[in-house]
C-alpha cells in the first residue's frame, strides 16, 4: 500500500530542490500534492514534472495573506490538508560586519515569521491528525562565521516545533522537523556566482561533512516521507537530522 494514499500534501517552496523532490516522492506515494513558489513558469515546470494531478499556487511565504489564499485553493481543489511540509527558504550569507538590515529582513521574513504564519494560517484548513514538518537546518546549534542570521531563524524554527506541538495536541497533530545538511539544491546557484565559485562552494561543504559529499535531494525527500507518514506516527515535537554528520561528529 502506498504511504500517503487518500492524503492531501502541501508543500511550500516545492517548486525546486528538496521541495520538488518531495513533491514527486508524495505523488508516487499516492498523496494528492499543492505545491506553492514565488515564481509561475518553476511552478509550472514541477508541475509537469510531479503529474499525478498536482496543482501549484504563486505564493510568497513572507507575505501573510498570500498563504490564506492558497490553502483555501488547496482545500477547493482537493479537500482538507492531511500533510502540510513548511519548506520555502531563503540564504543570505555574509560575515556580521557586512550583514544588511535587508539581508536579515528578508532572512527573518520567509524563514522564521514565513514558517510562524504558514502553520496560522493552515489551521483552519488542516485535518485533525494532521502531520506538519518543519525545514529546519544542521547549523541551528553550531555557530557558523558567515550564517548568523540564517542559523539563529532556523534555531527558532526549532522552537516553534516544540511550541507548536504543544498547542496543537488536542487535534493530534504533529509537528516535527527536518534538518538537513549540505544539499546539492538550485540554492547554490542562487548567489549569481560564477561556475568555478559555485563548485568551489559545493566542494567546501562537501570537505566540512564527515561523509565527505552533499546530500541529495532524494534524500531529504524520503526523510520528509518518513515524517508525513505513519511509519512516525510516535513523534512528535522532535527532529529528525540528515546531514552526513555533520551536527554529531
């Protein structure tokens, strides 16, 4: 049997990278997916990549009313949501002298007040029993020169889980949370580096992993099945880290 079948799946930023990936583990996991980007022509491009009847809705997770709307498309289209994955991100890097007000606005916009008011904002939409994973990272208990403001929203990001599990009990959902490690996603392209910045950067976080290589996308997605499915239907509040090691050795 299928692990998500007859269930409904939102997933934010699932235009690209670790949220694509999901999308089409879920898909072929027989869940009916939404998924939510900033950019229309990406959003269409997964979508025909996903099949499976998946629909996509511009959103931006910085922007409150945006999420409202595209949760009551969602429950429209297919119903109440059993699966809600708060993936959307954004990376600003720069050491603390050189940190903008936009920069860390931008950061606390989409990674921490982004994942505060996605799960408001899906309440009324969400199935009891509902599971809801939050993206957190590896990095949310190590202090890294150039992430300050990148490492501390996830570290909140952390928090809500608990927060939000403890508030949420009397419906039974879960929240729970995925922290990866270095992915190899789109994301590093995202700075506007050259090729040779871009693979010198790749192979910096690869050097800085005990298992000395990138993750893959497939295999954050079948930690975000995991967690979405029954198969961690006793956690809860918890998180779940798949980062080659790096966090524990």
């Amino acid at each position: 049997m299928k692990k998500l079948e007859n269930k409904v799946a939102v997933i934010t930023g699932g235009n690209s990278g670790m949220g694509l990936a999901t999308a089409k583990l879920f898909a072929q996991n027989g869940a009916s997916v939404a998924i939510t980007g900033r950019n229309l022509v990406t959003i269409n491009s997964a979508i025909e990549a996903i099949g499976n009847g998946a629909i996509g809705v511009v959103s931006d997770v910085s922007d409150v009313s945006n999420m409202e709307h595209a949760f009551s498309k969602v429950e429209q289209t297919f119903g109440k949501i059993d699966i809600l994955i708060v993936n959307a991100g954004f990376f600003a890097g720069a050491p603390l002298a050189d940190f903008t007000e936009e920069m860390f606005d931008q950061t606390s916009d989409v990674l921490f007040k982004g994942a505060f008011f996605t799960v408001q904002k899906a309440l009324p939409y969400l199935n009891d029993g509902a599971s809801i994973v939050l993206t957190s990272t590896s990095l949310n208990e190590k202090g890294l020169s150039f992430a300050a403001a990148y490492s501390a929203a996830k570290a909140a990001v952390r928090s809500l889980a608990r927060s939000f599990s403890s508030e949420l009990l009397g419906r039974n959902i879960r929240v729970n949370v995925l922290s990866p490690g270095a992915i190899d996603t789109p994301i590093f392209g995202r700075g506007g580096g050259s090729k040779e910045e871009i693979d010198g950067t790749k192979a910096f976080f690869a050097s800085s992993t005990p298992l000395k290589r990138l993750g893959t996308v497939e295999e954050i997605a079948a930690g975000y099945l995991f967690l979405a499915s029954d198969d961690s239907s006793y956690m809860l509040g918890a998180e779940l880290v798949i980062d080659g090691g790096i966090k524990a050795i």
